[in-house]
C-alpha cells in the first residue's frame, strides 16, 4: 500500500503496475523445506496480489491501467528443482486471467510476461554465463512497456521473451472424444480406449519454451555454441 500511496503523492494516479519481485530456493521437491515453498509463493505471487490489490481502486477510479504480471517456463513447461516457483508463476495465469474479465469495464488490462534476463541478481546465481549475455533485460523491456503503454489492446495474454525473440503463448488442446450415449457414464476402460485420440495434438502446437527455440535459432545462426 505504501508503494503505490507513494507513487499518488508523487504522480496523482498509476497507469501501470509491473509485478516483477523474486527469490529462488531451489530443491527437488521431495527434499524442498515447506518453509522454503511457502516464502517463494509468497514473494513472487502473494506480493504481486498486494501490489495489484493497493492498485486495483486507482484504476477502477480513473478507468484506466494496465497490469503486469511475471510468469516463467518453470510454471508453462515445468523445471527440476523448482516445484515452488513453478507454483508460484503458473499461479499468475489464473490471478491475469480473473483481472482481465473484471477490469474489462474499467478499461485495466492485465497481462503475464514470461522472461529469461540471465544478468539479474534471482538468475544470476544460476544462469549460465555464454547463455546470460545473450538474454539480458534490456531484450524485456519493449515487450513489457508495450504492454504498459496506451497502445497495448490485449488483456489475458502471455508473452515469452527471450533475447530479443518476442512470442505470444497460449494454451491448446486437443480435438478430444465425447465418451458417453446418452446418459451412459463412460469407464476407465472407456478413457484408455480413447486416450489416443485425447492426447493427438496432431493439429495444435503445445508451448514447448521461448528460450529453447531461442537458442535454436541464435545456433542456426551461428551466434551460439552450447
């Protein structure tokens, strides 16, 4: 509350929010302190609820504001050792995706950006340093100050960022099977039946990481030897 009564006193009114704060405390989950998954949970999504909340009134008031949320691959596609930031990013998507539907009125748009800065001091301790010189922060910031500005016309959206390559992702699924007859309830032999046909994605593309094919890409241009 403190922040964003700071930012009234010095401005009148907040256009924009970026919920960006971070830790890590990494450990295979099965030897992961709860204390450890809770203070990450708390950080990176509970402190970006508070913010959101200390903001949300102004922006109602002014009918105006755009919203900001960090999300990361360890949530979208999942990373060893990180069960709790994992948690706490993929809770961002369902936290943008209720903003969106009820700022709409209000004209707030909410939506994730997904990062790799390998120089920051939460990626610092882990990123390797050939990969951390190609995917330093400054690659970010068109992506998130588009989002912050007046020319941003999307709400609910995410958008991987990585070195300069920009993507929008968004989750698909398959075609599926309607497994009942009338009111017949379909069994579990039923589903193993079908399970073909429910996980052919031979249509829609799952996310599979921007920073994979990043680096794909910087390697076919001859700018990146793992």
């Amino acid at each position: 509350q403190a922040i964003i009564d700071t930012a009234m006193r010095a401005y009148g009114r907040v256009d924009a929010l970026i919920n960006n704060a971070g830790i890590l405390r990494d450990k295979s989950f099965g030897k992961m302190e709860m204390a450890d998954f809770e203070a990450v949970m708390q950080v990176h999504f509970m402190g970006s609820v508070y913010c959101t909340r200390a903001a949300w009134p102004v922006m109602q008031e002014q009918k105006y504001g755009r919203i900001v949320c960090t999300t990361s691959m360890a949530g979208l596609v999942g990373n060893f050792g990180q069960a709790n930031y994992g948690a706490a990013k993929t809770a961002m998507l369902g936290f943008m995706n209720v903003l969106k539907a009820e700022g709409a009125k209000n004209n707030i748009l909410a939506n994730c950006i997904s990062p790799v800065a390998g120089e920051t001091r939460m990626a610092g301790t882990v990123a390797d340093a050939k990969v951390a010189a190609l995917v330093t922060s400054d690659y970010v910031a068109p992506a998130v100050s588009w989002l912050c500005s007046e020319q941003c016309n999307v709400s609910g959206e995410v958008i991987g960022a990585s070195g300069g390559y920009f993507t929008a992702v968004r989750f698909y699924r398959s075609e599926g099977v309607l497994l009942r007859d009338n009111n017949t309830v379909p069994s579990v032999d039923d589903f193993a039946a079908a399970a073909g046909q429910i996980f052919d994605f031979s249509n829609p593309v799952p996310f599979t990481g921007t920073a994979k094919e990043f680096l794909r890409r910087m390697q076919e241009a001859g700018l990146y030897q793992p």
